[in-house]
C-alpha cells in the first residue's frame, strides 16, 4: 500500500537527488510527479493544494491518504480517501473502486464509487459502475452506465475500517 506520507517521502528524496530516488537494492516505490506535494505558498496560506497524480503516471496498486487528490494520469486498483475529496480530471484513466468525501468524474472511470458525501459526474466524464451516496450529480452530457443508490445511510464503516455499501433492507 502507498500511503501520502511515503509519496512525500520520495519526493524530498528525489528533489536532493534529482528527478528520480536511487534506491536501495531489494526496494520498490512507485514514481510520484513532484506536484504530489503541497505548495510553500500554500502552506503558508493554511490552504493545502490537492495531491496529483500527473497525466503520464500509470499507478497499480491501493492508494490512499488524508489530504484531497487530483488524478490526471491512470489508476488501476483501489482508492481509499474516506474522508477528503478525489477529482478525476479530464485525462484521467482510472479501472477502481472508491471510497472519498466527494468524488467528481471529468475522465473515464470504471469501478464502483462511495462517497460519504456527494458524487459528481462532469459532462465531461464516463462512468461505468455503480455509486453508492446520499447525493449525486449528473451533468447534462455525462455518460453513465450502471445503478446509483443514494440512501443516505447507504455507506457505513465496515470491520476492517473499510466503506461498504449497506443493504437496505425497508426497500
């Protein structure tokens, strides 16, 4: 799993040692566009900018953290953000389910998604899976294949700290 503080980790690495980490024999870390990390203008305004993940990055793998993201480039596996918001832009490739406050589709996605807060499909994006949430937005021009459930109550913790859809069972 890769978690911020590791993507911030290699970052600074790689800014003392040039565009990529040199490694130690054995170890394995994915490559992270520098925009992964907050602005020093924006840490000295209190407000964080949104993690990126870059237009020609391919991530495989679970992703999560505590800070808002912004995909450009392609992900394919899981993504857990439960309680921060995940853009899918316009270039974004993602084959994934996910679990975030709010997410907003402006690419192509495919997986189911979870957000505690709201979902939002772009005109822009193309989905193909279901969504889980109390609140959903389809932009006129959005495609959209699959179910929306927006029970308010439909996605609560599950054991292992996950998000998982509940079954409603007055329906």
């Amino acid at each position: 799993m890769l978690d911020m503080n590791q993507i911030k980790k290699n970052v600074v690495r790689w800014s003392k040692n040039g565009d990529r980490d040199t490694t130690d024999a054995g170890e394995s870390h994915t490559p992270v566009t520098r925009s992964a990390t907050k602005t020093a203008g924006a840490a000295a305004t209190g407000k964080r900018t949104p993690a990126n993940i870059g237009a020609s990055i391919l991530f495989k793998g679970e992703l999560s953290g505590d800070e808002d993201f912004v995909i450009q480039g392609r992900v394919e596996g899981r993504i857990n953000l439960d309680n921060n918001n995940l853009t899918v832009g316009k270039e974004g490739r993602i084959r994934a389910d996910i679990v975030a406050r709010v997410i907003t589709v402006e690419g192509e996605l495919v997986g189911d998604m979870f957000g505690t807060e709201k979902v939002i499909i772009r005109a822009t994006g193309r989905v193909k899976g279901n969504i889980i949430s109390p609140r959903v937005t389809l932009e006129d021009g959005a495609k959209f294949k699959g179910s929306i459930e927006m029970d308010p109550q439909a996605v609560e913790v599950g054991d292992k700290g996950d998000k998982r859809a509940v079954a409603n069972e007055s329906a």
